[in-house]
C-alpha cells in the first residue's frame, strides 16, 4: 500500500535547503529583540566575527537578509561600472543564473562554454585573460560547487591562471553549495568577493546570502557606479563596526546562524569537508553499484555535497522523483535547465551522518525498483561496505 499519510521525518535531500539540526531550530525559535539595542549588538558582533571562521578569512563578511541571489548582485553592484567586461564560465545551471543577471545589470559578459559535465577550465581563463590587451575585463566570475551538475572546480587553478596572465582584474567565487561542506579558503586562494547563502552548508533556513571582501574588492566599492543602494557595503559596514545593520536584518535567522557557527566548530571545518567527501564517495559506489551514470566527468571534480545521476535512456527523472516521495516521503533534487526531467540529484551535505546516508540510498535504491527503473539492486550494500571499512 502506497504511504499516502507519512510518519516519521521527511527526508529533504535535495542539494539546499537541507536539513534544520534542531540546536538551530531552538535557537531560532526565540522572541524577536530591538535590532537597535544592546542586546543585539552582542549577538551582531559574534555572528561577524564568527562566521569569518567559515569563509576562512581576516576580512569583513557582509551579511544580507536576502536569498543567494541577492549576494550574486551584491558581489557585481558594489565592484563594477556599467559596460564593464566581466569573464565568467559554463559550469551548469547557476553560473548561467549569474550570467544572465550580470547582463540585466547591464554588464558585458564574455562566457566560456562548457557541456555541463566538467569543471572550469583554468587554462581558458589564462588565455582569454593573455589576449584581453587593453585589461577590459574586470572580473573573473566563477561557481566553485556548481550545484546544478554536481561538479567542484578548483579555485586555486583560477587564482594561478589570472596571477599567470599578469591580469588586474578580481575573482568573485560562487560557494553557495560549497561554504561549511566543501574545503574553501578566502583569503589563502586569493578571492576578491565570495558570495554565499544560508541554507545548505550552515545548515540554517533560507534567508540570509554573504559577500565575503577583499580589500581590493573594497577599494574598487569606492570607484564602482552600477546603481546600488539596498545592497551597498559601505553602510553595512560602518553599521557592523558595532554589531548593528542598516536595515532590519533577519534577527532569529541571526540566533541560527550563532548556533550552527557553534556545531562547524565543535565539529571542527577538517572533519565537516572528511565528512562531506566520505559520503560523497559512498554514493559514488552506490551509484556504480547500481550501474547508473555519473553526470560529473572528472573524477577530480566529483562534488563533496551533492551527486546527480544520470537516468538511464527512455525513463523520466521526474516520474522517478515523484514516486520515491510518495512511497518513501523523500525529496530528491529535480534536474535544472537542460538536465531537466534528465537527471536526478542526491543532497548529501550540511546535518547529515552515515545513517542519514542509508537511508537515502535505500530510499533511491526502493524508489528505481518500485518505478521500473532499470539497475542492478546493491547499492545500499557497497555504501554501507564502504562506511564499515
Ligand atoms: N548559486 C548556486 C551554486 C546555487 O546552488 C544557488 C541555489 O541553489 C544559487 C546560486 C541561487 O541561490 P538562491 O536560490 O538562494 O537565490
């Protein structure tokens, strides 16, 4: 009988939003304070300098209450003029999002294509910046874990392409899937602006996005004149000198995200991205296991926080999603753009252990028999042989 009234908790694995610890949850659900009074004031200044930790820099993170969105526009608005070049790269779905707002903000994008399976390609960067003479281009725009595909690219690579190309122009870093569950270093990498959003690794609702700043990022804020004003820096950072915003900021997301720094640290950052690639691995045996495809390529680009599998020829990936939520009360990610209906995409990051993980894959594994999906049974097992080992 199908489990028309489900029991238990639902399974949310899709790549973000992810799972709510409940540590976060309790401290979210607390009376909303004066965001002008000393109370405040505390809990502004422990998120800002705590959540540094995460992005793994000295510099400020501007914090918006906003969805990652936001922060995509943050980054462009307080850095760039109009009829500014910028470089940015076909990783999948999300990169062609912030394509395409880039050129609503009236921002001349040169793209490099890509087939939606690989990672950036360092090499491509360097030479589109060799042959850039007159340094139009003024900034590199890349998406570090490009969630749509369920491929990382190494940002150390860019850092070198554009240093190798002697070129001025600044790195903005797309980790809204990757901060808190993939290995990213701000400052160490050399990023200029890194954009990302609450609610896949830190583990918190949607609601809040971040920019990260360099100090070259900030002295190009003083020169930029793409219109801006909600999104503005400058304000927001005389404001969290002393823990306070200029508008209203999301003041109980605010307790999450107090309570989430606190679970990465407990946790320790080295052990949360052992995590992440452990079970990204587990899955990677499962799917094999079963003898479905990759979407990633690259072996080395296989992302830490989500896979997505290819379905095999003649079979929707959407029927296959709808039955393992009405059997199993479980969310799978839904294929984007082009992979629509193509792929399906397994979330396996932020709150998530080796039992999360079981049942997961035995919620695919059920899910592919129970709609006549062609594969071999087993997946389960080489998981779990891997996890025991
Ligand atoms: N960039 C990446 C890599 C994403 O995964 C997402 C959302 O999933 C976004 C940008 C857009 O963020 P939001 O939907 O929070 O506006």
């Amino acid at each position: 009988t199908l489990n028309n009234h489900p029991s238990g908790r639902h399974f949310l694995q899709i790549p973000g939003p992810t799972n709510v610890p409940d540590r976060v949850l309790r401290a979210i659900d607390q009376p909303t304070i004066d965001h002008r009074g000393p109370v405040f004031g505390a809990l502004g200044l422990a998120v800002l300098e705590g959540v540094r930790e995460v992005f793994q820099t000295r510099g400020p993170v501007v914090i918006f209450p906003s969805s990652g969105t936001g922060a995509w526009e943050a980054a462009l608005v307080n850095t760039l003029s109009p009829g500014d070049r910028v470089l940015m790269v076909e990783t999948g779905h999300f990169a062609s999002l912030w394509r395409k707002l880039a050129g609503r903000l009236g921002l001349e994008v040169d793209f490099l294509e890509g087939d939606w399976r690989h990672p950036v390609d360092a090499a491509a960067i360097g030479a589109r910046l060799a042959d850039d003479a007159e340094r139009r281009i003024k900034a590199v725009c890349v998406v570090h874990n490009e969630t749509s595909t369920g491929v990382t690219s190494d940002v150390t690579a860019v850092r070198r392409a554009i240093d190798g190309a002697g070129h001025p122009a600044l790195l903005m870093v797309d980790t809204i899937s990757s901060l808190g569950s993939v290995d990213y270093r701000h400052d160490e990498w050399g990023v200029d602006v890194t954009v990302a959003g609450s609610q896949k690794g830190l583990m918190l609702p949607p609601g809040l996005a971040f920019n990260a700043v360099s100090e070259k990022a900030l002295a190009a804020a003083d020169t930029a004149r793409l219109p801006r004003s909600y999104w503005d820096w400058r304000e927001m950072l005389t404001a969290n000198e002393r823990g306070y915003f200029p508008y209203t900021p999301s003041t109980n997301l605010l307790y999450g995200l107090h309570e989430a720094l606190a679970m990465l640290r407990e946790e320790g950052l080295p052990q949360v991205f052992a995590r992440h690639l452990r079970h990204a691995r587990a899955t990677r045996l499962a799917v094999a296991a079963w003898g479905l495809e990759l979407l990633s390529l690259d072996p080395a680009a296989h992302s830490p926080a989500l896979t997505a599998v290819v379905m095999p020829a003649g079979h929707g990936a959407d029927a296959f999603r709808k039955t393992v939520l009405e059997r199993f009360d479980m969310s799978l990610g839904q294929g984007l753009g082009k992979l629509a209906d193509r792929v399906f995409r397994i979330g396996h990051l932020g709150h998530f252990n080796d039992l999360t993980l079981c049942g997961t894959l035995a919620g695919v594994e059920m899910g592919l028999a129970a709609a006549g999906v062609p594969h071999r049974p087993g997946g389960v097992r080489a998981a779990m042989d891997f996890l025991e080992g």
